[in-house]
C-alpha cells in the first residue's frame, strides 16, 4: 500500500501523528501499512515506558493512513479502538506497527494492528473500525 500521498498531508501541519514521532510506511501488500515510532520524552509515560494512550494512538492513525489510502479524497476516522498491551517498551527503543485490512466496507473498514518491539516482540494487539465519510457531490 503506497502512503505516500497521505504523509504529505500528515507532515504539512502539526497534529498527533508528527508529535508523537510516528512515521508512515509504504509496504508492497495493498491490503497492510506500517508505521514506527521511537520511544521518547514524547510518547512515554514517567517511569519511562512507552504509554498504552501513544500505543493506541499510533495503531489509530496507522489504520486510518490505510483506509485513506484505499479511499482517496474521504475522510477516515476511527470509531473503535481496543487493544491489549502484553509488554513493555523501554525509552530509546522503536516500535512498529502492521496494520492489516480485515474487512473493508463501503462504510467501515477494519483492522489488526500488531505493535513489535526492534526484537520484534508483541508488544501491543489492537482492534481499529474507521468510518469512511464519502463527500457528497
């Protein structure tokens, strides 16, 4: 899935994604993205471990990178997100994200996001259902 057309609207003004560090990627399956983040002073909580709120975070805006992809010139937001947390992330560590498409909708599209530490172990699994706004014409 080519993400590049959305990283120019996510990097030509301030919003969640850029302060928190994420970076989109483009993967050759057209049905999955990725994104990476580094542990840091933005995104960790006080005892220095990535937050559960910046691991959520970033499997929201990575699933919503690929449903604007898959639909250009809609509006794609997030109505669900669970997730679980299974390990830890310490500061100074990346972390990436794979989004695959489960199901893609008229209306809905759903997603698996895994998180994986740079050893790549599992560090979060989450559940993401984006509402596709369709402008009228």
């Amino acid at each position: 899935m080519n993400v590049d057309s959305i990283n120019d609207i996510i990097n030509a003004k301030p919003n969640l994604s850029t302060a928190l560090g994420m970076e989109f990627l483009s993967t050759p399956e057209d049905d999955t993205c990725m994104a990476r983040m580094r542990v840091d002073e933005r995104n960790r909580q006080p005892f220095g471990f990535l937050s559960g709120g910046a691991s959520l975070a970033l499997a929201e805006n990575v699933a919503g990178v690929g449903s604007s992809a898959l639909c250009p010139g809609c509006a794609c937001v997030g109505i669900e997100v669970s997730g679980s947390h299974v390990k830890a992330v310490v500061e100074g560590d990346t972390v990436t994200a794979c989004a695959r498409l489960l199901h893609r909708g008229t209306t809905l599209h759903v997603w698996n996001v895994d998180i994986r530490d740079t050893a790549g172990d599992l560090i979060s699994s989450v559940r993401v259902t984006n509402y596709v706004i369709r402008h009228k014409k």
